[in-house]
C-alpha cells in the first residue's frame, strides 16, 4: 500500500481525479476535455518521468499510461509503480494494440488496455467501473480498520446497520460460556458461516467443529452419526464407531435445521444438552462430553411447538441466545461488497481476469448493478453468489452487462414491468422502478418516432445497438407487439 498522502483536492470532485501519462500532447487534450466533461478533475504528464514524480508526490484514483514514450516504455512505468503502489488503478493506452502486449500488462498490474483510438463510450464506462470499484475498496478498508478492535470473521461480508448488529452479537456469545444457540434466518442468508465463526473465536476453536445436516438422514442412522454405536449394535455395524458428539467433545457441532429432526431423537438429544452424557447404539455405557451446541432452522420452532411437531422442552433449552438474521433484501447495501467478494473467489477458480494482487478486474456494469440492487433475492447470499458464478464462467470482458444475468433476475416480480403503458406505477413503487419505467417509455416512444427500427432509436439515443437490445430484454418490451398494435390503430384511424 502507497503511504502517500491524499491531495487536497482530492476530495473537492466527486467523480474522481484521473492523471493522464502520454507525450502526444493532442491525445492528452483529447482524454483532458473528454473526461473533464464527465465531471472528473484530470492532471497531466508529457512524459514517464513526469508521471512518475506526480504518483509520488499524490493520489490518484486511477491512471491513464500510454504504452510507448521517449525517455521510458510505459510497462516499465507500470512494473516500478507496482512495487510500491498496488492498489491504483492503471489502464494502459497505445497505438501498437496486441493481445500479446495486452495480456503482458494484466499479469504486470493493469487492470485495462486501450487501443488507439478507443471507443469514448467504452472508455468512460470502464474508468467509472474502476474508480466506484476503488472507492468500495478504500470503504471496505476503512471499515475493516474500525472493526477490527470488535471483531474479524473471514467470509461474512456486510456493513449495513442489520449485519453489524448481528456480528456485535456474534462476537458477545462466542466468547460467553453459553453453549446453546440458535441462529434462524431464511435459507441462503449464511447460517452455517455464523456457526463457524462462533466456533472460531470461542475458547472451543482449538477443538473440533462438527455440522450435521440434519433432514438428510433417517432417524436410525441419524442416532448413530451422533451418538456412535458398537461393533454389532445393528446389522451392518461391522465396528464400533464414535459418533458426532464423542468427536466433538470440548468442541462444537451445529445442527442445520433443527427442526426436521424426529421427535424421538429430540428427546435424545435433550438429554445430552442437560446431563452432558450419552450411551452410544448398543452399548450399556455411558459417554460423558462437554459439547457447545449450535442450531439453525428456517421454520419456525415456535410454530412447530404449538402443533406438537417439536418438544417444547427442546425448544426452549435451544433458543437460550437467538440469532436472527436478516434477508438480503433487508440489507441491500451489502449487495455491492458481497458482490465484489465473490468475483474474486470465482475469477481465481477459474483463473479468468485475475490483477497480480489475486483481485478481481471482472464486474458489473451500472445497468446490471442496478437490477441486482432492486431484485428481490428470494435465495438471499446464496443466490447472489450463483448469480456472481455465473457471470464470470460467461463473461467475455472485464465489464459483465445485463446480458450474463439469469432470466429470474431479469424478469422478476419486483421489477413490476407492464405491456400496458397506460397503467401508472404503484404508489409504493421503489426509485429504482420508477427510473426503469420512465426509461421504458422513453424507449417506447423513440421506437415509435423511428417507426420500430432499433437500429435507428440506438443511433437517437447514441448508444450501441447491443446496448438498447439488452435494455429492450430487461425492460420487457415486446417490439413486434408494440409495433403490430400501433400499425393496427393507424389503419383503424
């Protein structure tokens, strides 16, 4: 990490400042007027020494670097810069395009290559990616500082108030000397990562960590996975076997839905939790344990207690210290960070997009970001996390659009999109689907003006006509149809 200071003026735009390294003085005029229009503050250096001096002395929330200059190439800029300094964000720019070139500059540190002359829309696209990414970088950097007296749990991504008050939690029982939990939440919001870290930071981490899926076994085979049995305790029990809660003794076991567990085997298990003993299948001796037990469940026990579906007893023994947690739906503003998270997992995986530092340089482009943001993630992490899988095994640039999202994200229920324009939108609609409605209409209307062409409504709107297909299939406007009905008013008319 660079230990310069950030410049003064660094704060004053918002948009971010860029410095732009080339000696062609009309390329940097070019770049200057083009990203200053933008709403971005741009210095410039004629040349590799200069550019040097200036990314000593400031910060830069994302460089420019032409590729062939006078006193020094530009990749040797790039690889001095990188040793000292990781985390700016460099694109390289040239004339002299290769794929040979190009991919030499990914695995030295860049994060993007541009060829002379480069498509402006492109251009200003990827600078915004790269900057909004860095600026969640520098967040979540600055937010790991302010937490780290508090806590530090691997894999739980999250700084929206609902998770922090989950991981306030989570850090007070794992150091307590409760050893009943139970953690209940939808399916797919983490329950078994909030298991691990408990068991992580309790004074039972040095021992072992046990999780049972508990709906997956039938009830015979269950009690012997968790009590063991002995050498001919039942046909086909050819040895005797510890079972769950002998390997776990001093340690933790979780049980992940709790609530499919049979009535029999609850009253087993209770007994364990309050006599802390138990007699494996078979034996007539019993097995003494100092076992911290962990449940989770997405039904609700409560429920299942006044239908005579769960003991009570049980019930009540488990539910000492609840843990809730929250939907991801509930705390959208995760989504960008737990994105982020699970691009780099994925691109190492599958070693596509990969920055020298093991970062992603694979991410969402602001229109699918958006319909992530609004989506209402029936799945919860889970989903998002498949959706992330999915985007990089598909993904054929640094920039994932619209296009690599599945079909239920796409077209969900929370979009509220309607053939019918004359139907306004609900009064509770979010910000997010009154923006897409009016961009609905608006696409409508210059499709009707350019008598249905799309060709032609992408050049009115001076996008690529890939751009407008892709908002046309996410906006769920049906063309022919529109099209079709407005030919059949006119011959009415």
């Amino acid at each position: 990490m660079s230990d310069r200071q950030p410049h003064a003026e660094q704060t004053s735009h918002a948009r971010g400042r860029i410095l732009i390294v080339d000696d062609e003085a009309d390329i940097r005029e070019s770049l200057e007027t083009l990203l200053t229009l933008e709403g971005y503050s741009i210095e410039e250096a004629p040349n590799a020494t200069e550019g040097l001096r200036k990314m000593e002395q400031a910060n830069y929330d994302l460089v420019l670097l032409d590729l062939m200059m006078p006193d020094r190439s530009g990749m040797e800029v790039l690889k001095e810069v990188r040793e000292r300094d990781t985390e700016t964000p460099i694109c390289m720019i040239t004339a002299y395009g290769s794929v040979e070139v190009a991919v030499e500059a990914l695995k030295n540190g860049a994060q993007d290559y541009f060829s002379k002359p480069w498509d402006n829309e492109k251009l200003l696209l990827e600078i915004e990616r790269l900057i909004a990414r860095r600026r969640l970088e520098r967040e979540n950097t600055q937010l790991k500082r302010a937490l780290k007296q508090r806590y530090s749990f691997p894999n739980i991504i999250g700084k929206s108030e609902k998770m922090l008050k989950v991981l306030d939690l989570v850090a007070q029982v794992a150091s307590s000397r409760s050893t009943t939990v139970l953690i209940t939440g939808e399916t797919g919001t983490g329950k078994e990562l909030i298991a691990k870290a408990i068991h992580a930071h309790s004074a039972r981490a040095d021992h072992t960590f046990v999780a049972v899926n508990s709906g997956s076994l039938p009830p015979d085979l269950l009690e012997s996975t968790l009590f063991g049995h002995v050498k001919g305790a039942f046909t086909g029990a050819m040895a005797t076997r510890k079972g769950y809660f002998e390997i776990a003794n001093r340690g933790t076991i979780f049980f992940d839905e709790i609530g499919t567990i049979g009535i029999e085997t609850q009253a087993k298990l209770l007994r364990v939790m309050q006599e802390k003993e138990f007699m494996p299948l078979g034996s007539g001796e019993t097995v003494r344990v100092d076992v911290r037990i962990l449940a989770a469940t997405n039904a609700d026990l409560k429920k299942m207690v006044e239908e005579d579906k769960f003991r009570a007893d049980l019930y009540y023994r488990l539910n000492v210290i609840n843990i809730q947690l929250p939907a991801l739906r509930e705390r959208r503003e995760d989504i960008p960070a737990l994105t982020e998270h699970f691009f780099d997992k994925y691109c190492q995986e599958n070693e596509k997009f990969v920055a020298p530092d093991g970062k992603s340089l694979l991410g969402f482009d602001n229109e699918a970001m958006r319909i992530l943001m609004d989506y209402t993630w029936p799945g919860n992490v889970r989903e998002l996390e498949n959706v992330v899988e999915r985007a990089v095994v598909l993904a054929t640039s640094p920039l994932a659009s619209a296009d690599v999202l599945p079909e239920s994200v796409l077209h969900s229920q929370g979009m509220r999109l309607r053939q019918d324009d004359s139907t306004p939108l609900p009064a509770d609609a979010s910000l997010f689907e009154i923006v897409a409605d009016y961009e609905r209409r608006k696409i409508v209307e210059t499709l009707e003006s350019c008598k249905w062409s799309q060709t032609e409504a992408a050049e009115v709107f001076r996008i690529p006509l890939s751009t407008l297909n892709q908002k046309i299939k996410r906006l769920n406007i049906d063309v022919k149809r529109l099209a079709e009905r407005a030919r059949a008013e006119k011959a009415a008319g």
